[in-house]
C-alpha cells in the first residue's frame, strides 16, 4: 500500500513540476512579448512572437482599435562640397532597423517635437513661425540626436551646420491604399565652433 502511495505522491510532483514549468515559460514569454522596450536577442524576441502571436495577437476583424493619424520620421542633411546633402532618415540611414533601440529612441524624439508642433505652431501675418518650436527642448534633443547618430555611423562630425525635418506619413482612409506624405523643415541650424 505504502509503494502506490509514494508512487502517486511521485506523479503528483511531476505534474507540479511540469505545470509550474509551463507557466513560467508561458509568462516569461508573453512579457517579451509586451515589453517592447526590453533590450533582447532577436533569436528571443522570435521565440516569444511564434510563441505569443497566434494565442493573444489582435487581428484587425476582431476589434477596431484607433488607427494612429500618421508615422513620423526625423530627417536631417548637412552641407557637403558646397551643397546639401540628400535628406537623410535619421536612424534607418544608419544601419538601425525598425525593431532596433535606436529607432524607439528617435520615435520618442519625434513624438516629443510633434507635440511641441501641435503646442507651438503659430502664424504671423499669413507666415508660419517655428520659432517657439525651436526654442523648446524637444527640438535640441533632436538636433543633437541626428548630429549624434551622424558622427557614430560616418565617424565624422558634421562641420558648420545641419537642418532637421519631421516626414510625416498619414495613413490612408479606409477604403484607400493612397498614402500622403508632408514635410515641416526647421531652420538650418548653425553650430557653434569648438
């Protein structure tokens, strides 16, 4: 009688063990999932997206979420052999990827400056003024952000001046595939000598 019962107490165990194993795995996998902002190894982040996308991931027939107005990229060219550059997205020129922490840090750059757009856009006799935009810190940080990933991924700095813009990429109303994209230059912005 005493064998069967420690046999059952056996069994009992491996069932503990395996299910506390399971979950475990399931929230360890399910919070990579969430947590965009976890710097991880892709072979992990694929792992938990295989794992977590068929079980928990919205598919558009199932809800109607808000759908975000536009996608905005911050844009910068610089002075070479006497003319500008070709406009050069930020992260993506160089070398960063979409799912890449850099390119999470310029979004929120770029969130920070629209907010100061939306805030402090003004218009003086029919012009459009940027100034109190340019005078906010969201906008030094995204002068300093492009200078930055500039002199990383060209190891050179860049000499006496730069311009940022902000790309935005508004997305289609339903029923079209016709995407419209706009551009807010700043000013050129000189920079002071060392």
């Amino acid at each position: 009688m005493s064998q069967i019962k420690k046999m059952g107490q056996k069994k009992h165990r491996i069932i503990a063990v395996v299910g506390i194993s399971f979950l475990v795995i399931h929230f360890a996998l399910t919070s990579i999932y969430s947590m965009d902002f976890l710097v991880l190894p892709r072979s992990v982040r694929q792992v938990s997206q295989i794992y977590t996308v068929p079980f928990f991931h919205q598919n558009w027939s199932m809800f109607a979420p808000e759908v975000p107005e536009y996608d905005l990229q911050l844009q910068y060219r610089f002075p070479t052999n006497g003319t500008w550059s070709a406009w050069n997205e930020t992260t993506e020129s160089c070398g960063f990827e979409y799912r890449d922490r850099a390119e999470y840090l310029e979004q929120s750059i770029c969130s920070g400056l629209a907010y100061q757009v939306a805030q402090n856009i003004y218009f003086e006799n029919g012009i459009r003024k940027l100034d109190r935009i340019e005078d906010a810190f969201d906008y030094g940080k995204a002068l300093n952000y492009a200078m930055k990933m500039h002199e990383h991924f060209y190891s050179k700095e860049i000499e006496d001046s730069l311009q940022i813009r902000l790309q935005f990429v508004f997305t289609p109303k339903p029923g079209s595939t016709e995407e419209k994209t706009d551009y807010l230059e700043f000013s050129t912005f000189i920079i002071p000598a060392h």
